[in-house]
C-alpha cells in the first residue's frame, strides 16, 4: 500500500469473444495520488472504459487488486461500493450521460440525493450553483431542460454534476469526444484546474487536445 | 428516503405510456363485453365456461314448461309470447334485481301470466328469467306464477333450476356480426397489445439508462430495484384496474349481464400478479446485467 488515492494492482480482465475468451487488461498497475492528472491512452477497443469502471467500483475485477483511498474494492459489497463511491469518486462518462429532458439542476444534483445524511433543498441548490460556476456556466439556468444545452455545455453539466460531492478522485472517460475543438480546449483547462487544486484526475482519451495538459500518460493496448 | 420523490418522478416520466395502456385495456374490456354480450348472453348458458364453474346454486333460471311445446328456449327467432310471465316491476330494469328472492316481486294487480306479459318477446324473457341466486330463492315467485297459470287454466307451468341445466337455443354465436365481432375484438387486442408492448420497450430503454446513470453516481442496486418494483406496480394495477371497471359498467349497461363467479375480484388481482411477475422478474435480470455487466468469471 502506498499514500496514492487510487492504487491498482496486477489487474487482469477478459471478455467472452466467441468460443474464447479474449484479454482486455493484462497486469495493468496505476498509482494515481492528489493533484496528479493523469491519461490512460490508446485506440478503441483497448479496455480504457473497462479498465475506468473497474477502478470507478462499477465492475468487479477479475484478477488483481484495487483500493480507492485504503479500501479495498475486491470484497466490497454492492452497498459498500455505492457508498465508497459517494464518497471519494467522481464519474465523468464520454457523451456526459444526462438524464435527459430533465433540468440542469436536477441533473447536477444527482450524486447528492444519495447522501446520507440527507443533504436540503437549498443546500443542494446552493452546491448546484456553485458547481455550475466551478465549470464556467454560471450564467445558465439551473431550471433550463438540458436537451437544449449545446454539447459543450453538457459535458460542463455533467463535469459539474462529477464534482458536486467535491470528490477526491475524479474519473472521466473520454470526456471530450462529442466536443469541438473550442469545448474541449475548455474542458481540458477546467480538468487541469481541477488537478491543481488537489483533486486526483484520471481520464481516457485518445484525444491529444486533453491528454496534453496531463502530468502522466499511460498508454494500453 | 429520496428513493420515494424518485419513484414519482420514474412514474411520472412514465405517464403518457400508463394512460395509453389503460386507454388500450378499456377500450378491449368494452369490446370484449360487447362481444360477451352478443355471444354468451344469447349463447348455450351451460357451454359458456365461466357459467359451468359457478359454484352450486349460483345461477337460477325459471324454465318454461309449456303445454303447447313452445317451449320460450326453443323459438329460433324473436316472437310474441303471450301469457309468458313477465317477472319484472317496471320497464327497463334489470331482471337479477328481481329475481334474487329478497325482491323477486310481481305485479300485485295482476293475477294471471297474461297480465304479467302483455307482448313479451321471448329475447325479453330469456333476459329476464336469469338470476344471480340460488333455484330455491326464487321459489316464491314461482309458487305465485304457477297459482296464476293454474287460476287461468293455461296449464303452463315454471320451475326455477340451476343455470347449468338450462339450454338456451337462442345461440347466435357463429353468425356473421358474431365473427365479425370476434375478429375485431382480436384486431384491436393485437394492435393494442403491440402498441403497449413498443412503449413498455421505449421506457425499459429510458429506464435502464436513467437507472446506469444513476448507479454512475451512487445509487445503490438495490434501491434501483426497488424502484422498478414499484414503479412496475404502480404501473400495472391502475390501468388493469380502470380496464376492469369500464368492462363492468359496460356489462352493467349490457342486455344480458353473465354471471359473475364468486370472488371475481380475485381475477384481476391474480391477473395483475402474474403480469408483474411476467415483467418484473426479466426487468430485474436485465437491471442487473446493465448495472453490472459481467464477462466470464
Ligand atoms: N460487457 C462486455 N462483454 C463483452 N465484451 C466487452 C464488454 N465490455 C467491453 N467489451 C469488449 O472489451 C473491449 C474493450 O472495450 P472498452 O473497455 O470499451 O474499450 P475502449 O474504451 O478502450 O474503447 C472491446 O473489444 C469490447 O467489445
Ligand atoms: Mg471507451
């Protein structure tokens, strides 16, 4: 064990393909501590989405070891994971994954809603807001249905709604491959701020644009 | 619990699809009861199974016993019956609200079956003579009918008997507006049953995805599980529910309302929780494997 926030070991994962099984992850270790940003690189089809939810507590691993600030993940259970999740990780998913038809607020204000104790109405709406500020976007209206955002304002909304719970680790895969360039660059110094401001950033990409601000690049595949 | 404000927003995103169904359900149940009432209302009452499984003495009639052998049951078209008993108070009523005992009055005034009929149909007579009670229940209406028949000297005579024995010849099932009945009742079934079926799979999509989304961000499985449950629950048991009713106040409007079997309540309830367990247990297999897909172990 290390003083790293998110510390894997030996990680091995295989899929079904056919009558085989295929291997995604072969021996894949990481140390990722606060204020590190770091890139994990590589062409579709490499694991990066399955090497980030295993890491995220979204998947069991097969083979190795994981430990998000000193627990284990390996024999946690499903109640145990949600809660390590709450509180220590932040997930940003490629397309930003917005519940959809649904306000800004209620979107950001997601992770909240599973805390306990219970976090108020005007907690959440004042965390809302500075969450939404955090990320450039504090003109927008928590009310406004996000179907009418544009792409690059989403993936803000979902990077707020990532660090509404101020997470220690956040993870975030492939977060800029629906933007354009301007968006991206955006979100790339947003993600850089974030790093130098104590949070632990590990992120996916094969994008240059956001994999350049990182301190490390770890390549797969 | 904030699962509790979630459940009303999962059912409120669901809405639309719930109205639609119980839109769908009714629309069936009236048909279906439209259809009833043409076939098994006319129809061989002991052929019709709901009737068959009545528990003994559920269903009555009043059989004609007829000296001239115009036997009501036997006449293949409408006709003019005089001197057949009319076993009703007033005009338009039901016949099972007459002839449960308690209430199976006859017109005071009249002492004759004559008098009672006054240009009866058999259709109206077949209609009537049904009730919802046991054979002896009726036997004071028949005492006072046949001390009538007997004081006009017709040598017509009644007796009340169990449902199952009678034999209703007035089958109209097989004529064309019977099948023509029947295919659009199956028609609008299967259109209906489509329409639900592609809205329950758009709102398993949305579901499933709203539900990843929010194991993303710390919602527990089992709490989504609940949720789902619920949800399913909530969305099930209204619309089978407002189906149910509307198919009963058509029957209760129909000419011929068939006879209910004891605790029918039960059915729909029963039908709601194979339904729930027909849907909820794949729904729940397939919130697992999304919330935690697996590759070989
Ligand atoms: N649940 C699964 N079952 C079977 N194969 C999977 C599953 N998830 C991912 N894979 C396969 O694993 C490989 C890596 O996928 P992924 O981790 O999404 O890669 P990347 O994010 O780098 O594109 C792909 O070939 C994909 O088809
Ligand atoms: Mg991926």
């Amino acid at each position: 064990m290390t003083s790293a926030l998110l510390h894997a070991d030996n990680l091995s994962h295989a899929f079904p393909d056919g009558e085989n099984t295929r291997l995604i992850l072969d021996g894949f270790s990481l140390d990722l501590s606060a204020g590190e940003m770091v890139g994990v690189h590589g062409p579709s089809g490499t694991g990066k989405t399955t090497l980030l939810r295993i890491l995220a507590g979204l998947l069991p691993p097969q083979e190795g070891t994981v430990w998000v600030a000193g627990e284990s993940l390996n024999y946690a259970t499903p109640r145990a994971l949600a809660r390590i999740r709450t509180a220590h990780i932040g997930f940003l998913a490629q397309s930003g994954d917005l519940l959809r038809s649904e306000s800004v607020a209620a979107n950001i204000e997601l992770p909240l809603l599973f805390i306990r104790p219970r976090v108020g109405q005007s907690e959440r709406a004042r965390r809302v807001r500075a969450a939404l500020g955090t990320v450039g976007l504090g003109d927008l209206r928590p009310e406004q249905n996000v179907d009418t955002l544009s792409g690059g304002q989403r993936q803000r909304v979902a990077l707020a709604r990532a660090l509404i719970r101020a997470p220690a680790i956040l993870i975030a895969d492939e977060p800029t491959a629906a933007l354009d360039a301007a968006a991206a660059t955006l979100l790339a110094t947003h993600l850089r701020a974030l790093a130098d401001a104590g949070t632990a950033v590990l992120l996916a990409s094969h994008d240059p644009r956001i994999l350049t601000p990182c301190d490390r690049l770890i390549p797969l595949g | 619990m904030s699962s509790r404000t979630r459940v009303g927003r999962d059912f409120r995103s669901a809405t639309g699809w719930f109205v639609l169904c119980a839109v769908i359900l009714a629309g069936q149940a009236a048909l279906v009861a439209s259809f009833a009432t043409f076939t098994v209302g006319y129809a061989d009452a002991a052929a019709s199974p709901s009737e068959t499984e009545l528990p003994a003495g559920q269903g009555s009639a009043v059989r004609v016993i007829d000296p001239q052998a115009r036997n009501v049951q036997d006449l293949e078209e409408p006709a003019l019956l005089p001197g057949a008993p009319v076993l009703f108070g007033a005009l338009g009523e039901r016949a099972d609200l007459f002839l449960t005992g308690e209430d199976g009055r006859i017109d005071p005034g009249a002492t004759t079956a004559e008098e009672f009929t006054a240009g009866m149909r058999a259709e109206d007579l077949a209609r009537l003579i049904r009730c919802l009670c046991a054979p002896d229940a009726l036997e004071d209406v028949i005492v006072s009918i046949n001390a009538a028949e007997d004081a006009a000297e017709t040598g017509r005579r009644y007796e009340a008997v169990p449902v199952k024995e009678l034999i209703s010849p007035l089958e109209r099932s097989g004529t064309l507006i019977d099948r023509l009945n029947l295919t659009l009742g199956i028609t609008v079934s299967l259109l209906g049953g489509v329409v639900v079926a592609a809205g329950a799979h758009r709102l398993r999509a949305h579901t499933l995805r709203r539900f990843l989304i929010e194991h993303l961000h710390g919602a527990r499985p089992g709490m989504l599980h609940l949720r789902a449950q619920l949800v399913l629950a909530l969305g099930i048991t209204p619309p089978l529910l407002l189906g149910f009713t509307a198919g009963r106040i058509v029957y209760a409007g129909a000419d011929w309302p068939p006879l209910l079997p004891a605790h029918y309540l039960l059915f729909p309830a029963l039908f709601a929780l194979a339904l729930h367990l027909l849907i909820g247990i794949p729904f729940a297999r397939r919130i697992s494997r999304t919330l935690h897909p697996k590759g070989p172990s």
